[in-house]
C-alpha cells in the first residue's frame, strides 16, 4: 500500500488491525478469540471480513500452511496519523489545537501523561527553533 493512498478501514476492521498490530501475526481463530474477549463476534463474520481487508489491502496473507496467517499490511502509525489528519480536517476545520484542547478537556490526563506532552512540546519547539535558524 502507498503512503499517499488514503487508508479508511471501518471501526470493526481497526479492531482486527489492533490486534494484529499487538501479536503482529495470526490465523483468523486467534484473532478471533482475542477479539471475542471484548466484543460478541461470529467467528465467520471475523473470517469474511479479514478476507475483505486482505482484498482492500488492509492486511497480508501467508496461505502457505493449512490455516492462513495473516499480518497487517499497513502500520500503527501511518493509520493513526492519517486518521487524525483526517479528523483534524473535517471534524476540527483544520485546527490541531482544537482537537488537542478538546481531548485534553475531555480526557482524565495524569501527570505522568502530561509531563509526556510538555516534554514533546517541548521538543516540537526545539526542532522549530533549529530549523528557523
């Protein structure tokens, strides 16, 4: 899959990429019994639509053995920022401020989380200054 391609996977399809994300390979049934923990899912609506994610290229498939192993095909962090980009653009018309305001005002942030986001703030300024120079 491209970078510049767009990735849309649906809400039931990023909880099968989290979980292939975490045990970064697996057959339909694994991911179907750890997605079965959180969720009431039918092992053949797992199995239909991990086929529909290897076909949108959402995931990878080995079919050299008896059971199909699949992997994601895409990464955590590309989705995640395209996702964002995404919301940042026609949930927050543009405004990365708004979205972070809004889920720190919505989110019980402990200090360790906080201290996280002043150290990576404090870095993005850094960068900035380095390359104003």
């Amino acid at each position: 899959m491209t970078f510049n391609k767009q990735i849309k996977p649906t809400e039931s399809e990023l909880e099968i990429l989290n979980i292939l994300w975490d045990i970064q390979r697996g057959t339909v049934r694994e991911v179907h019994d750890i997605l079965e923990r959180s969720k009431d899912a039918g092992y053949t609506t797992t199995l239909k639509l991990m086929q529909i994610m290897h076909d949108k290229g959402l995931l990878k498939r080995d079919s050299s053995a008896k059971s199909h192993v699949y992997e994601a095909a895409i990464s955590k962090e590309q989705t995640q920022g395209q996702i964002v980009q995404r919301m940042i653009d026609t949930v927050f018309n543009g405004s990365a401020m708004q979205m972070v305001m809004q889920a720190l005002g919505n989110h019980a942030t402990g200090k360790e989380e906080l201290d996280q986001i002043k150290a990576y703030l404090e870095e993005m300024e850094r960068k900035e200054k380095k390359n104003n120079k």
